[in-house]
C-alpha cells in the first residue's frame, strides 16, 4: 500500500530560503503566504507559528540577501575592501533583483544585515575616515551599486545578438545627419555587453573622490 512521502519539518530558514527562491523566480518580491505554503506542502496557518506576520519574513529575506556579500575587513586597505564589496553585493542583487529596493528599508534588520553594516563602517573608519566620512562613503557607494544594477536589469538588451539587433533598429531609424553622435557611438559601440567593466570604471571614479575628500 503506498504511503505519502514525509514532509520535511518546517523551520524558519526552510521558509525564509523558500521565499527567496519564489522571489527570484517571479522577480516580484516576497510572495503571498499562500504561494509560500503551497510551495511548501503546508497550510498557509503553519506559517504563523514561525513568522507572526508577514513583514518579518521580508525582513529575514533581505537579511539572507546580505548574508550573500562578501564583508570587508578592517585589516586590508579599505580601497580594494569597498571594490570588492561593491563587486560582491552587485552580485548578489542580479541574482536577486527584487531585493534592489528594500535592502536598506527595513525597521527590524536581522543578524547578517547588522554585520554588513558595522563591517562597512568598520572598515571605513580604520581607513582614516570619521564617522561623517563613513556615513557619506557608505551613502555614495551604495547609491551607485543599487542604481547601476538597476539600471542593468532594466537595460533590453542583455547579449550581444540582443545589442546588434535593438542598435540596428535605432540607427535605421534615425533621421540622417540629425543626431551625428548617437550614430557614432552606435556605430562603434563595443560588440559584447560591458556592464561590468563600466561598472568597475565608474567605481574607481567614485572611490578616487573619496579618497580625495576633504571631509574624510
């Protein structure tokens, strides 16, 4: 007589994991508590013994988000720390896009976010920067690593097939002689998508005029 398979035993971690997982998959951020059970194999009410409600589940997936990120360590040249950082976090928003807009938006941050924080800040601040200093380094950077990824992600073109193809639409379409740098550029753009090497350009810039800063 066939028997039904055992259910895994339902913990926090399992559902936090769960959710991300639905996250990624419908890149719309936490889903409803009956997607979630449903993917589950329990009861939407089983849920509620772990998460009282659903904002603290938000909260535990951003925090899985940032457990994702490489931490920076007050022992190497803050430099080369935020670079990688910055790289490592950018990482890890494009493999979870709907996390761009709530990373920093939580009341109740869990144990992984803390430690990104106090890991940034620490770093900043044996690199000889006050606490003005690292709160303005740390509001730079991350406004260019959340913005530049986001504007990836919305970007139509993600390959080079995709890039030959959107830009021979645009430069057939373009009236002649009217917008002669915009064909130029389209002309002689770079053949592959160079997302991250521009996004390591305009890092540098940014960690350059830090270091020039004179409110450090």
């Amino acid at each position: 007589m066939a028997t039904d398979q055992p259910r895994r035993a339902l913990s926090k971690e399992l559902v936090l994991r769960t959710a991300v997982a639905l996250a990624d998959e419908t890149g719309t951020g936490v889903p409803s508590m009956r997607k979630l059970a449903d993917r589950l194999g329990v009861e939407a009410m089983s849920l509620y013994h772990h998460f009282r409600k659903k904002d603290l589940i938000l909260d535990g997936m951003v925090d899985l988000v940032f457990a994702e990120i490489d931490l920076p360590t007050a022992d190497v040249d803050w430099r080369p720390a935020m670079r990688a950082r910055a790289s490592s976090m950018r990482d890890a928003l494009i493999r979870h896009p709907w996390a761009i807009g709530l990373m920093d938006s939580r009341t109740s941050p869990g144990y992984a976010t803390l430690r990104h924080h106090d890991a940034v800040i620490g770093c900043l601040r044996s690199g000889g920067f006050s606490i003005t200093g690292a709160v303005h380094a740390f509001s730079v950077l991350d406004s260019y690593i959340y913005g530049f990824t986001l504007q990836q992600l919305s970007l139509p073109a993600k390959s080079s097939a995709e890039l030959d193809d959107m830009a021979g639409s645009v430069l057939k379409e373009l009236p002649d002689n009217e917008f002669p740098h915009l064909a130029e550029l389209i002309v002689n753009r770079p053949k592959e998508p160079a997302y991250t090497e521009e996004f390591h350009i305009g890092l540098d810039l940014i960690l350059d005029g830090l270091g020039r800063a004179a409110w450090r």
